[in-house]
C-alpha cells in the first residue's frame, strides 16, 4: 500500500512525458504538412545556425548553407537571411555563416545577420520583425516541422527545404531525440505562452 502513491506519482509523471511529446510531434507535423519541398517556395531563405568553431561551420551548419547555395543558384532567391547566436562565446554563428556565403559568391547586398537568434523561436520573430511574411527555412529534417511551426505562428508564411549533413550517425541520432523530447516540448510553450 505504501507504494502506491510512488506508482501513481510515476505513472502520472510518464504519462505527463509521453502526452507532451506525443502533442509536440502532432502540432510540428500540422504545421509543416506539405509545407517541405526541395526547393524555394519563397525569395527570401532562413538560414538557421548551429555550432561553429574557429571561424569554421560545423557540419549540421555547413549542410544548412551549402543547401541554401544550392538554392540561390537555381534562382528566384534575392535574399538569404542567417540567423543565429552572434555572441563571441558562441562564436559568432552569424558571421561565420555570412562569411562562408561570401566565400561562394553570395554577394553582400542578399545577405542579412541576425545576431541575436539565440533559438528558433527567436530566429522567426526576428524575421516578421524585420518586414518579412513569407520565408523558406533552411534546416535538418529533424528540425524542419519545428521551425515552421514556430515561424508560422510568429506570422510568416513558412515553408522549408531539407537541408544535407555530413553529421556522424550517432549526433543525428542524438539529436532526433533532443528534438522530440526537449525540443517540441519547449516549442509547445512558446506557442502557448
């Protein structure tokens, strides 16, 4: 009998658990349900930032900007906006993405920094803030859903593109687990809030 209260504590809490991630992944596939394509749907791409080191992309980053190339080259992109944590702790996320952009002929004029999109959320508010109401994310699958739901409810028409990676099996899979688990949760409380 003592355990009792223990077993419902637990059962409440996994419940709580698996009710949470299973609203985020049902709200993030609303959201982007045909909304992912291979190619732009709009002139304006979001570049979304992620880890960078000495002035490097990482791979998730590089992926995300050698799609976005891959997509101003096949035309109809007149800009291309990176957004990340421009914090030189975090190594300027913007900045090495602008460079990397320039570095392949990206001329500076279709380039915009957003210096302070410390996470998606703050990414796609920034984005209506600045003027925009129709963009083209640019990002990994496993984030793709979650992006464009964020962005859609900051009131941009948001549609995406998967972008590649050269990513070890082992960080994907890692990150497909933060994304469900961590990830939507937190995008639940940002629609909510």
């Amino acid at each position: 009998m003592r355990d009792r209260p223990v077993v419902l504590v637990i059962g409440g809490a996994w419940a709580a658990l698996v009710l949470t991630v299973t609203l985020g992944a049902t709200v993030a596939y609303t959201a982007s349900v045909g909304r992912i394509h291979d190619g732009a749907r709009s002139s304006t791409l979001l570049v979304l930032g992620s880890k960078v080191s000495d002035g490097a992309p990482g791979n998730y980053v590089r992926g995300r900007l050698d799609t976005a190339l891959r997509l101003y080259a096949d035309g109809g992109v007149h800009r291309i906006v990176v957004s990340g944590n421009g914090r030189p702790s975090a190594g300027d996320e913007p900045a090495v993405m602008r460079d990397y952009l320039r570095e392949r002929g990206v001329p500076d004029g279709l380039i915009a920094v957003d210096e302070t999109g410390y996470d998606t959320s703050d990414s796609c508010h920034n984005l209506r803030s600045a003027g925009v109401r129709a963009a083209t994310i640019v990002t990994q699958d496993f984030h793709l859903p979650r992006a464009i739901a964020l962005c859609r409810h900051a009131g941009i028409a948001a549609t995406g593109v998967e972008a590649g990676c050269p990513c070890a099996a082992w960080t994907v899979g890692r990150n497909y687990l933060r994304e469900m688990l961590l990830s939507r949760p937190k995008m639940l409380v940002s629609l909510l809030g």
